[in-house]
C-alpha cells in the first residue's frame, strides 16, 4: 500500500456517516438501526464448538455445490492445528445471485458503500489497484483492501477474490447467474504480508428469491507469507501470533458479523440493485 492510500485511509477511518457522506446518492440506504440475529444463528451460538468434521473442509469446497444441505450450515469448529472452520446460512428473500455478484463489483471503490453492508462495524474499503473494471464479475482477481470490526477488535484485511475453480468449484454450475454465484477470496492482513485463510459465499436460487451459504477457513494451516519475509530479527508481530491459533472468541465474532452484515444488506440488496446497477 502506498503512503497516499495510507493517508487517504486515516482521514476515512471512522463508523458511520458523517458530513458529507450524507449527501452520496445511495445515502439513504444507510441504515444504522439493525435487526435481531436469526434463531438458528443464536442457536449455533448456544450450542458452541463443533466437532471438526461437522464442518466442511477447505479441500472439499466444492462439495457446495452438490449438497443440498451440508452437516452444519451454522455453527464453527476449532482445529487442533489452530484453525477454525465458519459456516453461516442467510435466507435472502427476493435476492437473487446476480445481485451479489453486482455487489461485489460495485462496493469496493467507496467506503461509504461498504459502510452499508455493515453499519456498526465497517469503518473502510479500497480497491488495491485503480483500474476500471466492468462485467458481472468484477471483482474478481482483484484485492479489496477493508477495515472492520470483528467484535470489538478492528481488523485490516486484503480481500484478494479469486475465481470459484480455485476453491475446487465446477463453475460450469455456476455459469447462469440467475441460478446461482460463489464468492471466493484468499483472506489476509492488509498492513502485514500475511495471507490467514479462505472464504467462500455460495448463493443460489430459492422459491422465494435466495440463500447464502458462507464458509470461512481461517488460521493454524491456512496462514502462509504473502510474499517472501526475511528471518524476524524480533518476534512475530500480534496479528501473526493470533493468525497461528484461532479462539472460540474469533469464531463467534465471525460467525455473528457474518450473519448481521448478509440479513442486513439483503434487506437493502434488491432496491439499491434495481437503482444502481445500469
């Protein structure tokens, strides 16, 4: 990152809207007020840590796409090697998967788009290059560069997406957008060279408009050096020590951001789509 993204991004680190981000022409979907967690999430809460192959793993991705429903759509485990497994189910009436992938496109470039997704915890999005890019996925081979809370700790992270083939994904079925999209994103610190995880968000179609199922890999073997690091003269940085070992209190903040941000932008999702997309 360079020293001008690095001062753009203090200036714009802040929760809310403030001034004149009230006066951006999406600003009236700004909605501070959010609703409720979703019984079954605060059931997945309840219930705690799950056994490890109760939740998919990384190298079975694409199995998504084949099962109707998977052991544990929410809920998380914990690893011996110190990594996590996230999974969250999000009902999304009168959504449809190509308004995600719009999402995805559209949101990167404004910090006050991606402050409507997540109102009480998205502080700040950049894309990493400043290239124009346009088509239906957008984003992807991209890095988006966001700060956020995870509970009460703000996380810097780069979101580089990824096409679906490289989490094990058959995008033959995927190929009607209509039908259904995957999300898929090598997860990592923005303001360290460390990659920490996966994450995968499968949509598809639904009677009544549609589902998210997300899936986050994170921590313990999934951390790997983003670029090449030379030996530390001093320990690790804080953010490398966390990555290694994944805590109950990592998955829940994960697993409850997950679940506010997906309900609350997809009450938003259909309106803000039929008025910005063209």
């Amino acid at each position: 990152m360079t020293p001008r993204h690095l001062q753009q991004r203090h200036a714009t680190r802040y929760l809310g809207y403030h001034g004149s981000d009230t006066h951006a022409p999406f600003a009236s979907y700004f909605e501070p007020e959010m609703a409720s967690l979703a019984a079954h999430v605060i059931e997945a809460l309840n219930a705690g840590p799950q056994a490890g192959p109760m939740l998919t793993v990384l190298e079975d991705a694409g199995s998504l796409l084949e099962a109707e429903w998977e052991p544990t759509e929410t809920g998380y485990a914990l690893l011996p090697d110190g990594s996590m497994r996230v999974a969250v189910h999000t009902p999304m009436p009168e959504v449809t998967p190509r308004m995600w992938d719009w999402w995805f496109s559209w949101h990167g470039d404004d910090t006050r788009k991606y402050k409507l997704w997540h109102p009480r915890a998205h502080v700040f999005a950049q894309w990493a290059d400043a290239d124009l890019h346009t088509g239906p996925r957008a984003y992807v081979g991209r890095t988006s560069y966001v700060d956020e809370y995870l509970g009460s700790r703000l996380i810097r992270a780069a979101i580089n997406f990824l096409p679906p083939s490289a989490l094990g994904m058959d995008e033959t079925r995927l190929a009607d957008p209509r039908e259904a999209t995957a999300i898929c994103a090598r997860v990592g610190l923005s303001n360290y060279p460390l990659d920490v995880g996966y994450l995968l968000h499968h949509i598809r179609r639904t009677g009544d408009g549609a589902e998210m199922r997300s899936r986050f890999w994170i921590g313990g073997r999934h951390v790997a050096p983003r670029t090449r690091i030379r030996a530390l003269a001093h320990p690790p940085p804080s953010p490398v020590l966390r990555a290694a070992s994944m805590t109950a209190a990592d998955a829940t903040a994960l697993l409850i951001h997950c679940a506010q941000e997906m309900a609350h932008l997809a009450a938003l999702l259909p309106a803000l789509h039929q008025q910005f997309s063209s």
